[in-house]
C-alpha cells in the first residue's frame, strides 16, 4: 500500500484485507503529514517510511523493491485511502497463481455503470474512458480500464520490467502498465466496485489534467521506442536473456490489433476478461 496522509482510511483498509491469502501487509508512508505513521506501526503490518515525501510512483518502487526482496510471488497494491476492496485480493491473485496471467487488473468500468453509481466525478469518468482507449491501441490490448489503482502482479513480471525507471508520479503506472504490454505479459481483470467519499484522497482536476498528457506523453515514447525514433529504457529490457519461454516477443508494431479474448480467466469470474499484448507484423 503506498500511502500519503491516509490515517482517516488505513485501519479500515487494513482490516478489509483478505488476510488468508495474504503472508504480508506492506504499508510505505510516503512523508505524511498527519499521523499514518504512528497508526500504521500499531497495526500487524509492516512499515516503511519515506523521510521525504517522493510522490505515488516513488512509493509504489519502494513497495515493489522491498516484496521482491522479501521472495513475494504475487504482490497487490491495494490504495490503503479506501476506495477499493480488500476483500476481493483472491480474485485478483488466483489468475497469477494459476499461471494464467501476470498482472490482474480491478477494473471499475466492467460494470458498465458502476463508475458512476459508485460516485466517479463525470469528467475522471470521461478521461478514464478515453485514455483507456487510446492506450488499448497502442498497447494492443482491449481492457475495460487501464487506470485503476488495485493491481496485482506476478513476481516475474517486476523483475523484467525495469520498474526504477519510471516516473516518481502518477504516471508511473501508465508506464508500467505499457511496459508489461510492451515485454509480452498476459494481462487479466476482474470487476470491482467504485468507492469515492469524503474520506479518501483524489486527484485535482490539475493534476488529472497532468496525468492524463502523462499518460499519453508514455504511449508516444513506447511508439518511438518501437520504431526505433527514440529509444527508452523504460523499454529495454534489463538483458537479452530476459523473454521466457511461453510468452510472445516484444510487440514490434505501434498499433498492433487488439487480440481476441483468450478466455483463460478465472472461469469463476463471469465478467472478468483476459488479453495479451502481443506482436502483430
Ligand atoms: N496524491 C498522492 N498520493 C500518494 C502519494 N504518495 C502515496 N500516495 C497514495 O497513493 C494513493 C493514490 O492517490 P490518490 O490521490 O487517491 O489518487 P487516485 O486514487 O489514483 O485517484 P482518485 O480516483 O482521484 O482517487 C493514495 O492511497 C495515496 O495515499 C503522493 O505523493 N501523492
Ligand atoms: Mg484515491
């Protein structure tokens, strides 16, 4: 859990952790303010704090560092300021588990009108719909969101992709996700609910507005990686030995067609989907 000023939510959060599928609960305290800190050190949790504040991508590398040191297989970020379930963690390990995917998405948009019933602002709405779009294409995929924060992924996938490179902001997760695509990984999602109240913390319209040409600034720069325009390491993988068998190359085209649905999700999981990012010509 990457957190920043979350004392109001993180008890909550915490104790609507599916723990039974969880060996440890990870909270980085990215330089808050109040006292997420004192409270956090109080709970069965272990913590990390930032003696600075460095921003949500910073924190999520210092999350992902210290998992991969401690041998984590799956690891799920879960915003601990309460707007995603805990409880439904199996649904987004089992996938990974079951090696059927390497990074499991909580989509809030498969339920067609659940963004807005969960109270979704109508203009994140929109330019979550939009980017999630435009991405889709470039990385050649067809999810129902992109722009989830309640992720899980597979320990092979953090280590291949180079992770320390990207943003110390919100647009380290557009990166990431891009980069999984790029490097052949199997993407999944399974539906979750939208939660906005008072209690948790949320993006301006300014710094959505930032995100979102972030967001698209980090589709460009994969597109002249792919080209070979303008390379980035972001891009590169960390050696040549880095592929593993059973996943495809690299995309090598820009605007590779969205795959078919492989239908090897969770069969449980009615609405859920699969895809892989993959090569086309
Ligand atoms: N804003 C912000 N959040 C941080 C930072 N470091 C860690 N976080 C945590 O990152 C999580 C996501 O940040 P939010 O501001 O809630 O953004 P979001 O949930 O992606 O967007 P909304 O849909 O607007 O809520 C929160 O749980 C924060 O506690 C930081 O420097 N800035
Ligand atoms: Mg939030």
């Amino acid at each position: 859990m990457p957190g920043l000023n979350v004392a109001r939510t993180l008890e909550r959060t915490y104790e609507g952790i599916a723990t039974e599928w969880v060996d440890e609960i990870l909270l980085v305290d990215d330089g808050s303010s109040d006292n997420t800190r004192e409270l956090a050190e109080k709970l069965p949790i272990r913590v990390i704090w930032h003696p600075h504040n460095v921003g949500y991508g910073g924190t999520q590398k210092t999350c992902y560092l210290d998992a991969l040191q401690r041998d984590a297989d799956v690891v799920v970020m879960l915003h601990p300021d309460g707007q995603y379930e805990g409880e439904i963690i199996p649904k987004l390990v089992a996938p990974i588990v079951a090696g059927k995917a390497d990074i499991v998405l909580g989509s809030r948009f498969l339920d067609p009108d659940g963004a807005r019933k969960g109270g979704m602002p109508w203009w994140k709405r929109a330019a979550n719909r939009f980017l999630t779009e435009s991405e889709n294409r470039l990385m050649g995929t067809e999810l129902s969101e992109l722009h989830t924060g309640y992720r899980a992924f597979s320990r092979q996938l953090l280590l291949e992709v180079p992770f320390l490179r990207n943003s110390l902001d919100f647009a380290f997760d557009t990166e990431l996700l891009m980069q999984a695509a790029h490097f052949g990984f199997r993407f999944h999602e399974v539906p979750c609910a939208t939660i906005y109240n008072n209690e948790a913390s949320s993006v301006s319209f300014r710094q959505g507005v930032v995100y979102g040409v972030k967001s698209l600034g980090a589709g460009a720069r994969l597109v002249l990686h792919r080209r070979g325009i303008w390379r980035s390491k972001k891009f590169q993988a960390r050696s040549a030995s880095a592929s593993s068998p059973g996943r495809a190359p690299a995309p090598t085209s820009p605007t590779a067609p969205p795959p078919p649905t492989s239908g090897t999700g969770s069969p449980s999981a009615a609405s859920s989907s699969s895809t892989a990012a993959r090569a086309s010509g």
